[in-house]
C-alpha cells in the first residue's frame, strides 16, 4: 500500500515540552484523514513537521513516498497546505496573492488563478486587496492557494476556520468531491469535531502530543451508528422481557441500550412490549453517539 | 519564467504595492532639500546672522555654500542617514513575512528558500540604489533652483561615486540587519539592532577605532569627520565585505534550517 504519508516515531521536543511524542502515522493516498485534538495537543506541530518546517527531535518523515531528510527539500509540487489561520500579503489583490503562489510554484499557465479563483467563489473578490477580506474570505484564499496547483496530497490546519455555515458545506463538498473524484489525499487537522465526523473516512486522536486513537472507517460507522436508550423502573425484568422477545439488549448503568435496525425504526414496538411486560418505559429516545462523545471519553480522561 | 525570476518578479510585486517605498523616498528627500536650505543660508551670510541657530548649524555641517559642500552633505546622509533608512527596507523585506505571517508560506515550495532569500537581497540591493540615485537626482535638482555655485562636470562625476561608494559600504551591513528581522521573527529587534550599532559606531569613531568598526566605516568615507577621513584604508573595506559575507551566510543558514513556528 503507498501511503501519501508516513511517519515512524516522529517527535518534537521545545525545552521541556514534548509536543508530538513518537507518531507513527500512515495516511493512505485517496483517503480523507481528520486529525483530531484538543488546543496545544501538537496538531499543528505534527503538520509543521511534516511540511518540512521544523526538524524533528526524532524519527522520520516521509511525504509521497520522499523522506524529508533536510528543512525546505521535499515533494511541494505535489503538496497544497494550509497552517494555522490563512496568511496573505495584505496589500496584494486576491489575483495577484494567488499569482505570486503560481509563479513560486513554477506554474506557466496564469489560467490557474482564474480557475482557482472560481472554484473557491472569489471572483467577486479578485481584485479586492486581501487586507480588506472577510475571515471567511480571507480562509477560501488561503483554500485557494492550497489548491492552485493542483495537488495530489493537501496537508490542512483547521479548513473550516472562519467559514459560515454555507462556506463549510461549500469547503466540504470540495474537499469530498478532490478525494473522490480527483484521488487527491486530504489530511486534515481541527478541532471541530463534527466538521471532521462528516468529512473523514479515517481518523486520529492526538493528544499531549500522542497518537492515542485511530479510527477508521468502520469504527467510525459504529460510532455514527444509532442506538435505542430505554428506562424503565424495573431494569432487569425489562431486560429479560426483550431477551424473551428476540432482541439483543445491552444493559449500562441505569439503561438498556439496543442497536437493532428494526428498534430504531420503530421504537413503538418496544414501548409495546414493555407495557405488556408489565415494566412500561420511564424514557424512550433514540440517541447517537457522536465524535464529541468519543473525543471527550478519550481526551477527558487522559491526564 | 524559471523559479529564480518567478522569486524575484514576486519580491519586486510586493516592494512596488507597499507604501514603503514612497515614504523610504519621502523621507530621504529631506536630505537634499534640508542641504539646499544650509546653501541658502551660506550664501547669504547677512540672513544667517538674523537667523542666529541655524546658521550656525549650517556653518558646522556644510562650511561654505558650494557645490562641493551640497554633495559632501549628501554624501554623509547616505552614509549616516542610509544605515538607518536602508534598515527601514531590509526590515520590512524580511520582517513582514513574519509579521503578516506570510512565512509559512515561502517554506514549502518547489522553488527553494535559498532563491527566496537571494530574491529579497537583490530587491534590496536595487531598491536602495535607487533611492540613492533618486537622492543625488533631487540634489541636483534642489542645488540648481538655489543656484549654488561651483559646478563642474568632474564634480558631479565623483560626487556620484562617492555617494555610490557610501551606499555600497552600508549596504553590506543589511545583512544583519535582514538576519536580525529572520531570527527576531518581525520589526523589532532589526530596529533595536541598527540604533545599537549606530551608537557603537559613534563611539568608535570617537575613540579613534572608527576604523575597525565596520558600522563606523561608511560615516568616515562619507568625510564626516574631516576630509582625511573618507581615505578609506583596505583592512575597512576587508571588515566592511566581510561583515556582509558573514551576515549573508548566517541569514541563508537561518532560513534553511532554524524552526519555522509562526
């Protein structure tokens, strides 16, 4: 399998501060990988890192198959970034911030721009100096210069920053349509998780510098998966009751939970079955575990 | 377009949307301007008692109302005045990429760091030769309309070169200033650097060491302190090229390899 990429033990120590400790990451080409944590969990410092920024205190990079061996050299031909909130020279239009990043990318054709400028809905803003954008605008031209040449990987920090709703689903589908449409690899990090949960066929959770948890797609599934909570008076005659009736239920704290597709779409049946039982529910909702949930589990009970 | 003219065409974009050259510009040419208003006052030793101070000030910087004198003012301007208004351009060159944290954006790139930095030097270089074109050229200008007398082709051809010589010795010494704006990552600590270089200079000059002090050498071959003076000597120009090679190779160091966190 080539991976878009790879690092094997990478860390990066400031002082007394370990901010990424030992990562080993694989990113598959063509797959939309969200990197999820916390702030100062060691999101952007993983990124700098692998766009060459910073050298790491250890271990090894390696970006489309080149092992960045010394800061500067490496595949960024073939790379889109975007780090940390999007920078721009303030005093330039829109088209010519987006000209100079042609130019210094070795671009020939200037229609790049034009269609860059059009994917990311600037165009009534292409001759704006970007110092007088919007932070929404301001975003899709850091977007755009991510995107100009046309990348096989886009290495992202926070994408959906400073976008308004129709912005994030605009972005989104972009983002969905390059990977699926174009084989582009996306990596990206942030911290709103369900902009992540909706976009990432894979994900990892870092934190205090750790890769603590990888998910992928069908663990991501499950979590997306839907659950019925039930509460009754009488929990164990409940439970039994529904075991009698052919269900699988799963006892938790003070509930029955149930995952059967036939439950979540009608939940009467059980309400039905219960009041027949003789235990008639107190509390019937369907519920769905989110990202948040999971991230705060995770994240909360790590010190 | 191959990456080194595509780095160059995007520095020179820049400097020519900034506001920055307009007030580098407006700002240096009070030199000529305040020069022509020492001739006026010299050349009318009646109106200079009247205006008791100043003409006392023009007597001290310029001597006589010549032609001589104007371009020995100018001169030692450039040198003096240029360490300052010169780190004004390499301050913002380098300083506003990581101000406007744009930065970040020059790093990850297939054309390279080094081609980068080269670009922003050259667009220093030429920039500041043309103020001092632009400076000489107002000069002119200024010392015609006061009409000073004095004038001779062969006068304006050293002037020229000795103006051309003092920018060339000071702008060696932007190459820490350029280091100065990487490494403090921004405008102050450049600034901080060039006031506190200007004031060892001073001293040195003072001290007789002027000399061995490569930020003291432009003012002496601008004959700030007395004619004999501006007769450079090899080991300056040596200290003086080399400040600017060491200055040079530490900012290319600096860029390639230092942590790029903003």
């Amino acid at each position: 399998m080539n991976h878009a990429i790879e690092t094997d033990q990478l860390s990066k120590q400031y002082g007394d501060v370990r901010a990424v400790d030992n990562v080993d990451l694989r990113v598959k080409q063509g797959e939309i990988y969200g990197f999820l944590g916390l702030n100062g969990a060691g999101k952007t410092t993983t990124i700098r890192a692998l766009l060459g920024m910073i050298r790491p205190s250890g271990g090894s990079v390696k970006v489309l198959g080149q092992t960045l061996v010394q800061s500067g050299r490496g595949p960024w031909a073939r790379v889109g970034h975007l780090v940390e909130s999007p920078s721009a020279y303030p005093e330039l239009s829109v088209r010519e911030n987006l000209d100079v990043a042609r130019r210094l990318h070795g671009i020939q054709n200037p229609k790049v721009v034009d269609d860059v400028i059009e994917q990311l809905t600037l165009t009534s803003y292409a001759d704006r100096k970007a110092g007088t954008l919007s932070s929404g605008n301001f975003q899709r031209l850091g977007l755009a210069r991510a995107l100009l040449h046309r990348p096989e990987l886009l290495i992202l920090d926070e994408p959906a920053n400073g976008l308004d709703p129709a912005g994030l689903v605009e972005i989104r589908k972009l983002l969905i349509s390059l990977a699926q449409e174009n084989g582009v690899t996306v990596f990206m990090s942030s911290h709103i998780l369900t902009e992540v949960d909706r976009l990432a066929t894979r994900m990892g959770i870092i934190h205090h510098g750790k890769l603590i948890e990888e998910l992928d797609a069908d663990q991501l599934e499950k979590l997306r998966a839907k659950h019925l909570e039930v509460r009754v008076r009488d929990l164990v005659s409940a439970y039994a009751g529904l075991q009698s009736a052919g269900y699988q239920p799963v006892l938790k704290e003070d509930m029955i939970l149930m995952e059967e597709a036939h439950v979540i779409e009608h939940p009467d049946d059980i309400a039905r079955i219960l009041v027949n039982g003789g235990t008639p529910p107190t509390h019937l909702a369907v519920k769905q575990q989110n990202l948040e949930e999971h991230f705060m589990q995770l994240t909360g009970g790590i010190k | 377009m191959n990456n080194f003219t595509s780095a160059l065409w995007s520095e020179a974009l820049k400097m020519r949307r900034s506001k920055v050259p307009l007030f580098t510009a407006i700002g240096l040419s009070m030199v000529p301007l305040a020069g022509g208003l020492f001739m006026i006052i010299l050349k009318d030793p009646e109106a200079a008692r009247s205006m008791g101070l100043i003409s006392t000030k023009a007597q001290i910087v310029a001597g006589t109302a010549d032609w001589t004198a104007f371009f020995g003012l100018l001169t030692q301007a450039i040198a003096a005045g240029g360490l300052i208004l010169f780190s004004i351009i390499t301050i913002w060159v380098f300083g506003r990429e990581f101000s406007d944290r744009t930065v970040k954006e020059l790093l990850a790139l297939p054309t390279s760091r080094e081609i980068i930095v080269t670009a922003k030097f050259i667009v220093i270089v030429v920039w500041t030769f043309a103020m001092t074109a632009f400076i000489f050229g107002m000069g002119l200008v200024v010392g015609t309309l006061v009409v000073i007398p004095g004038w001779s082709e062969e006068l304006l051809r050293t002037s020229f070169i000795n103006i051309l010589g003092a920018a060339a010795l000071t702008l060696p010494l932007m190459s820490f200033v350029a280091l100065l704006a990487s490494m403090g990552r921004g405008y102050l600590p450049p600034f901080g650097w060039t006031f506190f270089t200007m004031a060892l200079a001073n001293i040195a000059a003072i001290m007789g060491w002027g000399d061995w002090f490569p930020w003291a050498v432009p003012s002496l071959f601008s004959g700030v302190a007395g004619p004999q003076s501006s007769q450079l000597e090899l080991h300056s120009l040596i200290i003086v090229i080399l400040t600017g090679i060491i200055g040079l190779a530490a900012t290319f160091y600096w860029w390639r390899n230092a942590d790029q966190t903003r």
